[in-house]
C-alpha cells in the first residue's frame, strides 16, 4: 500500500497513542477505509492495557476536511443510510471509548472534521487553524453526533450560528465560545496535545473512566447523577488506586496508579 | 476540650449566614459537619422570613472537601451510602425555594468545590482555589458535580477539571462560569452579603419556582412549556404580583411577601 491510500496510523509513545487521519489527496477526509481503519484502532486500543490516553491527529499539518465529496456524487439515499451508519460506529468507538481522547487540530476541521474533534475530551488547536460545519454548503445538514456534541460545549445560540449559516470559527473564536479548550502556535497542535494526553495517562485511570461514563449519559436528571456518583465512589472507595492516592497524600508524593 | 466542629448559623434581617466551622480540617465535610449543615439548612429554608442563604467557611477557607480520615477502611456498602447521604444536604440546596450563595475564600476542594457548585450564586475572592481532587486519590467526583459542573462552563471544560484536577483561581473561575461574581482577597462575604440583598429583595414566590425548573434540568421544549403554563398562572395571582403592579405604576420599589 503506498502512503497516499486513505487510512489512520497509530503510533504508541509510552501511555499514549497517537491516531493520525492520513488522506493526503483529500485534506485527511472520510472516506470508507479511514472510517472502518479508525474503529479497528479503537477496538484495539480498548483491550491493550498499556495505553492510558489517545490523541487524535490529521497528517500533513490539518485536521480533516470532513466527509468525502468524490464519493457522494451518485449516491443513492440507502447507499446514503448505510454510509451514515458506518459514521455512527466511528463515532461510538469514541464517545464509548473508556480512555480519555485529546484532539490536536492545525489548519482545517471542517463538516465531519469538526464532529470528529468534538468527540475529544480536550481540543487543542493551532492559532491559526479553523472550524466550519459545512455541510449546508453542500446541501447537507450536521453529522457524526455534531447535533449531541456541540451544544454540550458552545452555547445554543453559538450553535444554532454554526450549524445553520456555516460561519467559519477562528481558533481564538472557538476558544471563547468554549468550542476548544486550548490554543497552540502554528505547528505545535500536537506537542502540546502530547502534554495533556501524558497527564490524562497520568491520572487514575477508574475514576476517569466512571466519570468519563457518567458525563456520557447527558443529558441526565440530579437523581440520575447522584445515584451514579454513589455507586462508583463505592466501588472505587476500594480500589488499590484509592490506598495508593492516600498513601501518597500522607506521605506528601505523587501516586503511582496502576488502575486496578 | 475537642476541636470545634460545626455549622454556625447568624441571622442579618432577611439573611441567613450559614459557616462551616472545622477550621483544623479547613472545614472537611466530616459526617459531624454534614449532619450539622443538614438541619441549618432546612431550619433556614423553613423559615419563610429568610430570603437567602449565604454559605461560607470559617477561618479564610471554604472547604477542603471530604474527610480523608474516612476512606481508609471502607467497603462499597459503607462508601456508597457516605456518598448516598450527601443528597440530604443536596436535595436542600437544589431543590430547596430560597436563593443560595457560596461566599468562598481559600479552598474549594473536592466535595467542598460540589458543595460551591450546588449554590444558586457564587462569590469567590480572586486568590481562591477551586479543585475537583478527587482523583488524585483514585475517586471520581461526587458532591453532585457531574450533574452541576457541565451546566455551569460546559462538557469540555468541565472534563478537563474533572479528569485532570486542574487547579482554577477566582479570576479563571469567573471567566469559566464557576464564579458568577469576583471579590478582593477577604472580601467574598462581604459581597456575598451584598448580593443576597438582591436576591432577597426579590419576589419569593417567583425564585421558588425559577430554583424549581432548573432543578429538573434537563428540560425539553415540552416539559418547559409545561412548568410555565402551570405556574405562571399561580403567580400571576399572588398578593406579590399585585404589589409589584402597583409599584411598577406608582414607580416605587415592591415590598414582596412571598404570598
């Protein structure tokens, strides 16, 4: 296969593994083999207890330009339902994803480029990247859960902006409007995505997952969350993570989590 | 003689100030504290003459969360119902009728950050540290944080302290959404005690059933639809409706009731 063909490429640094989209003739868009090649790392990640954290990348210095136009073209509408359904598997391989992701954005994440970054617990972006939900300028509405993922960070209002006119988001807009959480220089996405990815890999590993769980299940009702909070804080009152979080807040040194 | 552990409760006219006192633990939610904060609460929310609550710490800091002491030797049975019990004070806060402001300097550590996080307002001096600890010693978050926190600065931000513990000082904690209002270092009661005049010079009625539909957030389009056609109505009517007709038309400031 030469390094042209649409696909994600996954390199592990110690905890932490890096999934790069590398569609180099198409921006990093989705197409068929990027989407089924990132639901086979997920499912590989899940089960390989050594990584703690995942960054999620485009090759080539930008993000992804969203959804494959060349492959729309003579679309039929179930070939349209199947194709939309295959994004549904990509995007529950990372909302249900048990390990924390951090998302490294430089130059473009629009359409489905933007709905993949949103499924990110942590979005950094270059300060001269963008975001766009374009899909109105092709006679499409939003997809892979951008209707769920956007208004849980941005307000409606600032939703209702982007998904309806299609305003192009500038990184220091999204990080007003709670779009991203940090801003790199031109080039450094990834490096300082590395950093918050290493102290997520950091972190206890149990409690991230329940919380990561519970804040999954939005919207929820108090009693919903207060009964969750219950029952995981029993379970995790026992872990040896616990001992070991305790040990070391009386001992005044970092912990060690080993997850278990 | 032991260590103070306790709620002092002092009233300023229509006011209730509520201070966690357990300063040798920077005021740890010990069950002791707990079961005190339990009754101040409701007493104050029984008693219709008080307008607002302010909730504060004694001794420079607000609350450095649960009681460490406790978590040593713990079965999930145990640990459960520790955590199932905080609903007691909770449900008072989230559900309750009358305003609720947390005054906080220091810490805002852990259950005392959930505690924070459940007040209608909050006042934070610009030096004072909020900070989800839990997993640092490998819990995940609890004081009603996973339903509060995302509704106050969003999922993004809100993982980001959940997961990561990421320290917030009072001037972040304002630009996230945390706080809603800023004060000099030492000063976060004094204007809490401000602000809770506004809200206690407000109609009680319509607080109470404002504090009421959010506490059943999520809401959909229906369900809100719902809550305001039934109550508008109610208050429509009320003795303080009519008062604040006549004041609008006389232009002087309503005297509400809360009848």
């Amino acid at each position: 296969m030469s390094n042209t063909e649409p696909t994600v490429l996954r390199q592990d640094e110690g905890a932490v593994t890096v999934l790069t989209v590398s569609n180099p003739k198409r921006r990093n868009a989705f197409s068929p083999e990027v989407r089924s090649a990132l639901v086979g790392h997920m499912d590989d990640i899940a089960t390989d207890a050594r990584i703690r954290s995942i960054v999620i990348t485009g090759a080539n210095n930008t993000f992804s330009a969203g959804g494959d136009l060349s492959t729309m073209q003579d679309m039929t509408a179930f070939e349209g339902r199947e194709r939309i359904r295959a994004g549904r598997a990509m995007v529950e391989s990372l909302w249900r994803s048990e390990k924390p992701i951090v998302a490294a954005v430089e130059g473009f994440a629009f359409g489905a480029g933007l709905s993949l970054a949103l499924l990110a617990d942590w979005i950094v972006v270059a300060e001269d990247a963008s975001f766009c939900a374009s899909f109105g300028k092709v006679g499409l509405m939003g997809d892979m859960g951008l209707f769920w993922t956007l208004p849980q960070r941005v307000s409606v209002g600032k939703a209702r902006r982007i998904l309806m006119l299609a305003e192009i988001v500038s990184a220091n807009e999204a990080l007003k409007i709670g779009l991203v959480e940090e801003i790199a220089q031109k080039g450094k996405a990834l490096e300082r995505a590395m950093l918050k990815a290493k102290t997520m890999a950091e972190a206890a590993p149990l409690p991230n997952r329940l919380t990561r769980e519970a804040l999954g299940q939005f919207p929820a009702g108090l009693d919903d969350m207060l009964a969750y909070e219950a029952h995981g804080q029993g379970l995790l009152f026992t872990s040896s993570d616990t001992k070991e979080g305790l040990a070391s807040f009386f001992e005044k040194r970092p912990p060690v989590f080993k997850g278990a | 003689m032991a260590e103070k552990m306790t709620v002092n409760v002092t009233r300023e006219g229509p006011i209730s100030v509520l201070e966690i006192d357990n300063v040798k633990q920077r005021n740890a939610l010990t069950m002791v504290v707990k079961e005190a904060l339990v009754p101040a609460l409701r007493e104050a929310e029984e008693n219709t003459d008080v307008r607002c609550i302010v909730i504060t710490g004694a001794g420079g800091t607000f609350s450095a969360g649960g009681d460490v002491s406790l978590f040593g030797d713990m079965t999930p049975a145990k640990g459960r119902q520790i955590v199932f019990d905080q609903r007691k004070f909770l449900h008072l806060m989230l559900r309750g009728d009358t305003p609720i402001i947390a005054a906080v300097e220091g810490f805002a550590y852990g259950a005392g950050f959930g505690l924070a996080m459940a007040a209608d307002h909050v006042v934070s001096a610009e030096n004072a540290k909020f900070c989800a600890a839990f997993n640092k010693i490998g819990l995940m978050p609890d004081g009603g944080l996973l339903w509060t926190l995302p509704q106050r600065i969003g999922m993004g931000r809100a993982k980001d302290m959940l997961m990561c513990a990421t320290v917030i000082d009072g001037i972040q904690a304002k630009s996230l959404g945390i706080a809603d209002r800023l004060a000099k270092p030492t000063k976060a009661l004094d204007v809490a005690m401000e602000r809770a005049m506004h809200f206690a010079s407000a109609a009680p009625l319509a607080v109470a059933t404002i504090k009421s539909a959010f506490a059943r957030y999520p809401l959909d389009l229906e369900a809100a639809f719902a809550i305001e056609t039934d109550a508008q109505p109610a208050l429509m009517n009320t003795q303080d409706a009519k008062e604040a007709r006549r004041a609008f038309f006389a232009k002087e400031k309503p005297n509400f009731k809360g009848a």
